[in-house]
C-alpha cells in the first residue's frame, strides 16, 4: 500500500511539472512570435525566443510519456539486481543446405515428374521410288535423270497412344545386321541410311521416318544393295546383298541418351524372275513366322483329307485289285508325309528353336507301346503347330 502511493505520488509530481513547462513552452513561444511580428524582436532574438520554447516543449512530452506508462518505477540499484533484461540474440540459421529425405526415384514416383518418353514403334514396310542428290542424301522419288533406283524401306513412327504423354527424340540412327541361312558371313552396319535424313533423324511427336533395308539399283541387270550410311563423304556405301532369305535386326538408337529405343527383327525375301525383275518382300519376323506356320497346317489338312479318301476307288478298275490299290495310296500319302515332316522339322529347328522342333517330332511320332494310325499322329502334329503359331506372335 505505502509503494503505490508512493509510486502515485511521484507521477503527479511530474505530471505538474511537465505541465509546466509546456505552458512554458507555448508563453515563450507565441511572444516571441508576436514581438518578432511587430518588429520588436531581431531575428537572433526571435531565433533564441524558438529554441527556448522548443527545449520546454521536450520537457513536457517526456514528462506526459513518462506519466502515461503503467510500468513501476524503479531505482538503478534494483536494475542492477533483477536478471538480464536483455537476452542474447539467437544464433543465425545456417543456410547450408541439408540433406533431402526423399531420393529422386520417389519423388518420380509420387509426383510423376519423369521426363517424357519416345514412342519409336514399326508401322509398316514397302517399296518406293528414289533418287540420290548432289549431297549423297536418298530422295524420296525418281528424277528424270535415274528413273531405276527403289529402295525397300521399313517405316518408324513416334506414336501417341492413349492416356501416355509421348516426348521427341533427336540423333536417332539405326543399326542393321543381316544374317544369312548359309556358311555367308552376317553384314554388320553400324548406321544405316534414312530417307532424307542420312544417317540419323530426329522424332518429333507423331513425327515418321523411312528407313532403308535394301536398294534396288542397275539399269541392264537389277542389284540388291544394302546401304552403310557410316560413309558420309560421296553418300552411302554399298554392300551387296544375294537372293534368298535373309534376317534383318534393326536396333534404333538415341546416340544422345546412348540407349537402344526399340529394337525389330524383319525376314527380307529377295527372289529374281528375270535380270531385269527382282521380287522383294520385307516382312516383321513373327508375322512371317506365323504366315509359314500357317502353310505348314494347311499342307497337313491336305494330306490328312488325300489319307482319308485314299480307300476310296476312283476308277471301275480299282474294283478288281481295291486292297492293292489302297495299299498303294496309303503308302504314298504317308511317303509324302514324312517328306512334309522332314520339312517343317528342319524349319522349326531353323527359324524357332531345337526345343520347338524336338516337340513337333513327338507329336508325330507313334509311340510302340501305344500305336497310333498315321491320321491321329498328322492331328497331333497339326495341334502342335497351331500352339506355335500363337506363340510367335506373343
């Protein structure tokens, strides 16, 4: 109680004082503003009169803001007693930066941030009419000069499907082997030739490009060509290219990623009628895997129906001798089917695999202890294809 009033007591102390002064204040200064207005005060004077009024102004507000705190007062000794009124600053935050808690792959993952992908697929293949211009580039086109040169070509599209976001590829070149189903070597081309493009291309989205598996060229005698686009200087440089079937890998490159952006297996058939007329068919390898597979079954139908109508007399004269004459179609038939065995045996072995020829052969084969007539052996064989046949397309 004695602490409050004195503390109350102190405050109207100064209260009145400051009042003073700023009645001080506002006297000193109006007088000398009106004695330097009627001339009576020089302008050192009326100077002085100002600063004397503007100290006794200061006065008095700090005494109304020292009135108009609610804080106790307090004497130097108790400051020097209480605790630190002050507090050290916080130490600054390092900038370094830390560690992240989440790796790339799962930020990629959660936030699909992956960068956009090509969609460098085969669309189809055929035959075209070209020319080669003054800077070794394969046109598109004959012109009036060469009106002989056609190039084979495999088509390429940077394809957009649904619901997937397609990116461009630039510096797409092309490797190509061809493997011959001979004691021949393989022709192995680091880069083969676009059309227009030379040997590399650039797939904007939905963007197609050509590229060449063989050229056609000769005006007397027609050559099949394969074409190294590795040889800049001059154009490309040929390789020549026999008839027969031939196995093309195509492997497409990104060559500013360094990886493989898709890779494609062909069956190019060249066959020759004359000098001047050359047949050529390009052709996926599973499509051309199935088409074959296809003959072989129907082939296999056809002797299946010739075995069963074997028994069947087809002159008057069979009559006389008809188990003779069954005996001798039976056979033939059979002969006939052992050559069609043998064949697709070799090209099961050739074109798949062993292990796909070894299970053709069982299925064929008439097990001693559970014979079987050469009908039902023909059915299981045919079963056996139709199964393969689905595969190769898988």
């Amino acid at each position: 109680m004695t602490e409050s009033s004195e503390q109350s007591g102190w405050r109207e102390f100064v209260a009145t004082t400051a009042d003073l002064f700023g009645v001080g204040a506002g006297i000193v200064s109006i007088a000398g503003f009106l004695f330097w207005l009627l001339g009576l005060f020089s302008g050192g004077l009326f100077i002085a009169a100002i600063s004397v009024g503007a100290t006794l102004f200061s006065v008095w507000l700090m005494g109304h803001v020292f009135v108009h705190n609610r804080d106790s007062l307090q004497s130097l000794g108790t400051l020097r007693a209480s605790p630190q009124l002050i507090q050290p600053a916080p130490k600054p935050v390092s900038l370094k930066a830390q560690p992240s808690e989440f790796s790339l792959q799962e930020i990629e993952r959660h936030y699909e941030l992956k960068k956009r992908q090509p969609n460098v697929v085969f669309a189809k293949s055929g035959m075209i009419g070209a020319h080669e211009d003054q800077r070794g580039r394969i046109i598109e086109g004959n012109n009036m000069i060469d009106l002989t040169f056609h190039a084979i070509v495999a088509e390429f599209n940077n394809r957009v499907e649904k619901n997937r976001v397609i990116g461009a590829v630039n510096d797409v070149s092309a490797r190509l082997t061809y493997t011959f189903f001979d004691d021949r070597p393989s022709i192995d081309l680091t880069r083969g030739v676009w059309v227009r493009e030379g040997s590399k291309a650039n797939f904007g989205v939905n963007d197609t490009h050509r590229l060449i598996i063989s050229s056609i060229e000769g005006i007397e005698e027609r050559y099949n060509r394969a074409l190294d686009g590795s040889y800049s200087d001059g154009g490309p440089r040929r390789v020549a290219l026999s008839e027969g079937l031939i196995k093309v890998n195509v492997s497409l490159v990104a060559e500013m990623q360094s990886s493989v952006l898709r890779e494609c297996e062909f069956m190019l058939e060249i066959s020759r009628d004359t000098d001047i007329l050359v047949n050529h068919t390009l052709v996926e390898m599973r499509f051309w895997k199935q088409r074959r597979l296809q003959n072989f079954v129907e082939q296999g139908i056809k002797l299946y129906e010739k075995h069963q109508s074997a028994g069947v007399p087809h002159r008057l004269s069979d009559f006389k001798n008809l188990d003779t004459v069954i005996e001798e179609r039976t056979e033939e038939v059979e002969r006939e089917g052992d050559t069609w065995a043998t064949t697709v045996s070799t090209f099961l072995a050739t074109h798949l695999s062993e292990n796909h020829r070894t299970q053709f052969i069982a299925s064929i084969t008439s097990d001693p202890k559970r014979p079987r007539d050469f009908r039902d052996c023909l059915l299981a064989a045919l079963r056996k294809l139709l199964d393969f046949s689905k595969e190769v397309l898988r």
